[in-house]
C-alpha cells in the first residue's frame, strides 16, 4: 500500500470513530469517506465497526467512475452517493451519512427543517432541505440515484456547498459535507442538534419563525464576505 493511501485510509477510520464518539452512529448505520486528491476517495468499508477498520484493507475509490481501485473490504453500500457528490463538488473534501435520531426523524417525516433559530443559520443559509423519494424505476442504481437526488436538490433551490452543508434524503437520513476532514462529521453533529431543537420548537407549538435578516446576519459574520467570527 503507498504511503500516500495509508494516511487517508488512517483519516477515513479517524473520522467514522468520531461520528460514533459523538454518538451519531448506531451500529454500522453510517459511512464517512474522505477525499484524497481529485482522483480519488477513502470510504469506511460495509458492515465494518469503525474502531475495527484495518487501515491496510480500507477500499479507495475512483472519482470518475465509481470503480474500487484498493482494498480488500467490500465498501459501504453508499459509496456510489458518495462518489456523485465528489464528482458533482469538486471543492468539498469529506461526507458523511448517519442514521443520528433527531435527523433521521425529520427524514421520516419527508418535511425541511425551517429555520427556527440562529444555531440553524449560524450554518445553513436557510432551510434545510429534504429530498424527494426515489421513484420505482430508479431503484437499480438506488444510491447512485440518491446521489442525484441531492445534486438536483441543491440546484433547484440554488443552495451551494457552502449555503447548505448538508440534506436530509427522504424516509432515510441526513449526508452533510465539508471543505476539511473535520467537517462533514461536524455538520453531522450540528445538524442533528438543530433536528432535535427545531422538533422541540415544534412540540412547543411556536408560531414565529426567526426573521430572515437575523437569520442571514447570523450566516454572513461566519462565511459572509465580511465575516469575522473566530480568529484571523
Ligand atoms: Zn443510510
């Protein structure tokens, strides 16, 4: 195995770890992958525990088509989603898929998360989406076809990578993304806080929304042209 795989298969397990330290992972219900230059990514190998991946065997992943081109583990079912986000967004570096309760509830439900408070637009620009289902016809390449799903979403709505971090695929489950490896697995966490706080917003029979203007300065002073949250 070339060096080069090993520190990326080493960062793949890494983070499959931290979906499960942030207890955003049951079981093997969920999948992270990392990209390693604009050729190829690392995924989290199907049906493994993450703190059992043997880094040696962990599957790399053609960009281009799909193709397995190492490893020895079979990857996650999910891999082809993973492998048309990369393909479609170049510039996002890491993804991650769970089944974290809060999330996935919504995702029961088929309805967005509206935007009921700042810690939403301090990192979705507005709503967070949820998918349409698959239609019948398109179950023969399910997860390349949810990959699709999500690319077409985001167009639709004109969301980009940065404006929406992640959506909720119908029925299913959230797959949020980032610029860093750290990142996917963090909009993972957030998002599942914001899918716990706005079902609590819910229960509590809130009528108001947060104003648009609130909600877009709280986006702008971390990712706006002037932002100035954190440190320079
Ligand atoms: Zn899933």
């Amino acid at each position: 195995m070339s060096k080069k795989y090993k520190s990326y298969s080493q960062e793949c397990k890494k983070q499959n770890i931290r979906l499960v330290e942030k207890e955003l992972s049951i079981q093997t219900f969920s999948n992270v992958s990392v990209k390693i230059d604009k050729n190829y990514f690392a995924i989290k190998p199907s049906g493994v525990v993450p703190k059992k991946i043997d880094i040696k065997e962990c599957p790399i992943i053609r960009i281009k088509d799909g193709k397995k081109v190492y490893g020895k583990y079979r990857p996650s079912t999910d891999t082809p989603t993973h492998q048309i986000l990369y393909k479609t967004f170049s510039e996002i570096k890491s993804i991650s898929h769970t089944h974290s309760k809060y999330a996935t509830a919504w995702a029961q439900t088929g309805k967005s998360i509206p935007v009921y408070g700042t810690t939403h637009s301090d990192y979705w620009y507005g709503k967070v989406p949820v998918t349409s289902y698959l239609k019948k016809q398109q179950l023969k390449e399910y997860e390349k076809n949810t990959g699709y799903l999500i690319v077409n979403l985001l167009k639709k709505l004109k969301y980009n990578t940065t404006t929406c971090p992640g959506v909720i695929v119908a029925g299913h489950g959230p797959f949020c993304w980032g610029k860093t490896f750290d990142s996917a697995v963090n909009y993972s966490e957030m998002l599942e806080f914001i899918s716990e706080t706005a079902y609590y917003s819910e229960q509590l029979k809130i009528k108001n929304k947060l104003p648009a203007h609130i909600s877009k300065k709280h986006f702008d002073r971390k990712f706006g042209k002037k932002k100035y949250y954190g440190q320079r």
